[in-house]
C-alpha cells in the first residue's frame, strides 16, 4: 500500500525525478514501482484517496473530447454530444468500472458458532451488470453464489454488493466468477462454496457475429461443492428452483 499523502497536488514529481504532466500518471508510476497489477479487472482503491476521483474525472474528460474529436464528431455545435466527454468519464469511474476505484463494501460478519449456528447450504442470486475488457461492451445476467455456512455469516445483501463491486470493472466472465469466489471467500470464511453466472454478452450481440441470447454460463466450485456430488447437486438443484421462481 502506497503512503497516500504523496498523492497529494503539491507531489506531481513522478519517481523519475521529472514532473508529470497527469495525475493518473502520477497514480501509475506508484503502482509500477511497487509492482501492482492494474489491469481493468483489479482493484486499486489504495492508490487513491479522497477527492482524487474527481481529478481523474477532469483528465479522463480531456482525453475522451480528444476521442470524439478523433472520431470527427462536432462537439462543439451536436447539442447531443457537448457534455459527452465529461458523461463518458463519471461513467468509467462512478459507474461501470466503479469496482476497480472503490474499496471492498464493508461486509460486517457475525458469529455463526453457537450452538444453533446455521450448518446448511445458502444460496444468494445476484443480478450482475458488467463489462467486458476487450470491447466494453455490456455484459448482463445473473451470479448464484452458494456457501456451506462456516464461522461467520454476512448480510443477505452484501453477497449481491460483493459481486456487483467485482463485475463493476473490465473483465471476462471466467475471470469475473473466479473474483466474486475468492472475494465471497475472504468475506464469509467458507472454504466450501460454488459460483455459477449466466449473462449475455454485448460483445456477440451488438457487434461481431451480433448474436442476440449470447447466453453463457461459468461455474467455480470449491471444497465440498467439487468433491461431494451431494454438495453439487443440491447447489445446482437450488438453482433450477430459483431459475422457477425468478426467471431471467
Ligand atoms: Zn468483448
């Protein structure tokens, strides 16, 4: 983690010892020295703080009007594309790709080893919007996230947060059910846990081979739920029973 008053106005000096002219370059020569990965799927809340946002907002501004400037859209007399830079950038960063600035939502776990603790199987369906890293392009659909209850548990809601704050970023959908098993993981202690996503993907339905129902699916199963056909089988069967109840 980077000492977070260096990214303060008065430290634009990059560790090359000449100025930077960005802030984010500025953010990207801290992640390079101290060997952090920032492709479009990682997280790098701790390199920025407070009111930094805003600054790469105002960057990322200039950089999309160059955009459409390059595309030869007038966004100077367009009515429709005058503040289109500035809603491209609060978009990337407040919205579709919100997981990769923010921090992890705070998942406050509670006790579940009494001696009524809860020992079942829980499954949580959450709706996923996301995007993927090669096109940005919308990616849409469902996550069923299952646990085998272990020491603690966490809210209903923050398994749907915890995977929302994981597709809100660049990724593809086997990378994106990997992260929301690991992150459930660190959230909840289960060491016995599956992940199971359906979405359809702009990148084959809006360009392409412009495919509409681009349905795809991806399943991560850990501990018991790969070893134990039981443990599987009830996931999968909780499944079908909430594909009836909810369909997509
Ligand atoms: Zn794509």
């Amino acid at each position: 983690m980077t000492d977070k008053k260096e990214t303060g106005l008065d430290a634009m000096a990059g560790d090359g010892g000449y100025q930077e002219a960005y802030f984010a370059d500025v953010i990207r020569t801290k992640m390079k020295r101290d060997n952090k990965r920032f492709w479009a799927g990682d997280n790098i809340s701790d390199y920025l703080h407070e009111g930094d946002k805003d600054r790469l907002i105002d960057e990322a501004t200039e950089a999309f009007e160059l955009v459409l400037d390059r595309l030869l859209i007038d966004r100077e007399s367009d009515p429709n594309s005058k503040g289109t830079a500035r809603r491209l950038a609060k978009m990337y960063f407040n919205e579709i790709m919100a997981g990769r600035y923010d921090p992890a939502p705070d998942a406050t776990a509670f006790p579940n080893d009494s001696q009524d603790r809860y020992e079942g199987m829980l499954v949580v369906r959450s709706e996923l919007r996301s995007m993927c890293s090669h096109h940005h392009q919308p990616v849409s659909g469902v996550a069923y996230i299952g646990i085998i209850a272990a020491e603690k548990l966490i809210g209903l809601s923050k398994y749907t947060r915890i995977a929302q704050w994981c597709a809100r970023r660049g990724t593809l959908q086997e990378e994106l059910a990997n992260d929301i098993a690991r992150e459930i993981e660190k959230a909840t202690g289960a060491e016995n846990l599956g992940v199971y996503i359906q979405a359809v993907h702009g990148c084959c339905e809006n360009r392409g081979i412009m495919a509409h129902s681009s349905l795809t699916q991806t399943t991560v199963l850990k501990g018991s739920f790969k070893t134990d056909p039981g443990a599987k089988k009830e996931f999968f069967d909780n499944i079908k029973l909430q594909q009836e109840f909810a369909p997509r």
